[in-house]
C-alpha cells in the first residue's frame, strides 16, 4: 500500500506557533519530541515503506518536507505552485502515484492529525485496503466522542460483506460499511440525535482507494480538473523541466475544490471502516485538553516547566524556560518567545481574529 500525505495547509488557529514559514505540521505541537508530520509517517512506519510514501506540500516547504522526513526520497516530494484545496492537491499525488504504479493503493492522510493508538489505526487502514481492493473508496468513520459541531458526518449505511445475504458480519475483523449520506456540520441539536441513534461517524477526511478508481471519478465528476490532471500526468514522463512548466502553465486553472465536495459526496461506490483509535484534528489549542494527561497539579503542559499557585485546567505551551501562574483558569498560555497569547479556552476560535488584525497592519513578521 501506498500512502500520501497531505501537508500544505498553514493552521491559522494554532498561531503563534504555527506561522507561514513553519506551520503546525512542522513543529511538535503536543510534546511528543516529535513533529506532527513526523508523527504522521511514524504511525504507518512497517505498513508503508518510505519507498511508497509520497508529500504534497507547498513549494515554500519542500525543503522542510525533506529535512524532517529524510526518509522519503526528495522525487516523491510533489510540491504545489499554490494552494487550491483537497481536490487538486489529492489529485497531484494520484498522477504521480498512477505513473509509478497503475493499481496501486493508496491511504490519503493528513499531516495534522494526532492519533493516539497506532496498532487501531492501522488495523483500520489494513481493512479499508481491503475495501479499496474491491473497487471501493474507503473512508475512515471516526467514532464520535461527543456531538460535535464543527465537523461533518458519516452515515453508514449496510455492511458491505452483507450485500449478497444480508448476515450478520464477522465479529472478528473491522466492518466495512456502505456509506448512506455525507452530512454537513450540524447544529448541537442535530449532532446529539446522530449519536443517540448510532450509526453516525465523524469525517476525518481519511481515506484509501485505488488510484484508478479516484482518477476515474476525478474524470466523471470534475471533468475540467481531470483534463488538467492528465496534462501534468503526461509531462511527468518527460524531463524534468517540461514536467514543471506544465505543472505552472496548468495549475492556476484547476478548481479550487475539496475532495469531499468535488467527489466523495457523490462517488458512486464509497464504504467507510469505523475508527476508534483517539483520533484528534487538533485544529485549536483548546484541543490539546482532549489529548493531554492532566499533571499533578491539574494542568494541560504541551512543552516547557510550570510553575501554578492555585491554577487548574490551564493548557501551556511555552518556549522559555519557565512560566508562573498566579490563581487563573481554563486559560490558554502560549509563548513563542516574539509572541505571546493568553485567552480563555472556550474562545480559541478567536485566534483567527487576531492573525486577520496582524495581516491588517502588516505584521508579516508575526505571520
């Protein structure tokens, strides 16, 4: 199996760690010792060789890519002139991967993410493989934990294996399902009803196919977007600077679409294998409550020494040698050393805020 992983986005909600030149992918933003991208190959590592893992990124991080990653050989690096979405930039990895393998296999991941249990996500990987071999695209349904808001949902329709008799499936191995619907984000309301009545997953955006199958849909359902893909495909086999010029000329004039609106909603074979593997997008800092291990003195530390006097429920990343926290809670301390950001957890959302009035005054060095 191969894998692709996607790693272009800049993750504004995680500023003043994450910035243009180094986003949150390229640092260590839970404490691991590792980056996130890092993270992200070591969790396939034995299921994927580096031989068969591929990048997409943006041009300005090509080179990061490759110093964190040396593992991955530097033509497997495919570097995007510009960021137009999941559609595009899923269907650039197909190209590469169809031209070095035609049946080839592929896991879509992102390089973001923070999964907790390794052995559980790759079994699920192992089984959505099996999935794709039959022709399906297979799409992880994160178990909910809760009835969030912020994400789209999943719902699974039959078992896959039932199709012919409608039998129970095996117990011993992960079900495959149908996918009935892609829902959007829901209000509260809706969301606490999905997981009252079971059956609802998540979308995490993770997914395994054949790369012809993916190509094929690209072809039936974003007809313009797959001209451009074959065009970038066919240069691919010639020098390396027509590949290039090709790739410049053709890519400003590709949809800007995500890959689930583009194409998984209205897929024609589409299955999805439940995820229960302490799965986290990390998309703000308040989410690192959900990952962290509360210390002794009932505080969320990601990185660096603190010092509470009657503080809890604080989450603190921090590049100086010490932080002191005098009677405050559920407060969001990050320092960067140029930059600090102190907020109440419930309004993490905000962050955004603050980068669109830095973008406003012209503070492209805090950026």
């Amino acid at each position: 199996m191969y894998a692709a992983i996607l790693a272009g986005g800049v993750g504004t909600r995680l500023w003043p760690r994450s910035r243009q030149n180094q986003p949150k992918q390229f640092s260590d933003i839970v404490g691991s010792g590792r980056t996130m991208i890092q993270a992200t190959a070591d969790r396939i590592h034995g299921l994927v060789e580096p031989t068969e893992l591929f990048v997409i990124t943006g041009e300005p991080y090509a080179a990061l890519v490759a110093y964190q990653l040396p593992a991955v050989p530097v033509t497997q690096i495919i570097a995007e002139p510009s960021g137009r979405n999941t559609g595009p930039a899923i269907g650039l990895a197909c190209v590469h991967i169809h031209q070095r393998d035609p049946n080839a296999i592929v896991a879509f991941l992102h390089s973001d993410h923070v999964i907790l249990d390794k052995v559980a996500f790759c079994t699920a990987l192992q089984r959505a493989q099996a999935g794709a071999e039959a022709g399906y695209i297979v799409t992880l349904g994160i178990e909910p934990t809760f009835p969030h808001t912020g994400f789209g949902y999943i719902k699974r329709g039959i078992a896959v294996t039932d199709l012919a008799t409608n039998e129970n499936p095996s117990t011993d191995e992960l079900t495959i399902y149908t996918v009935e619907q892609f829902l959007e984000k829901p209000d509260r309301a809706t969301a606490e009803s999905f997981l009252e009545q079971g059956g609802y997953y998540w979308n995490g955006g993770i997914f395994v196919c054949r790369v012809d199958v993916m190509l094929a849909e690209f072809k039936r359902q974003l007809p313009e977007l797959a001209l451009g893909l074959e065009q970038i495909g066919a240069a691919l086999s010639r020098d390396d600077e027509t590949s290039a010029t090709v790739l410049a000329e053709v890519w400003p004039s590709l949809p800007n679409i995500s890959i689930d609106h583009g194409i998984m909603e209205r897929a024609q074979s589409v299955a999805t294998v439940p995820l229960l593997a302490g799965w986290n997008d990390v998309g703000s800092w308040d989410a690192l409550e959900a990952i962290l291990a509360q210390d002794e003195t009932l505080n969320f530390v990601a990185r660096g020494q603190v010092i509470p006097i009657e503080s809890y429920g604080n989450i603190i990343y921090t590049d100086k040698e010490l932080v002191a926290l005098i009677g405050v809670e559920n407060l969001v301390v990050v320092d960067t050393g140029d930059t600090l950001l102190i907020g109440h957890k419930q309004q993490m959302q905000k962050v955004k805020q603050v980068v669109e009035q830095l973008r406003a005054q012209g503070r492209s060095e805090l950026l």
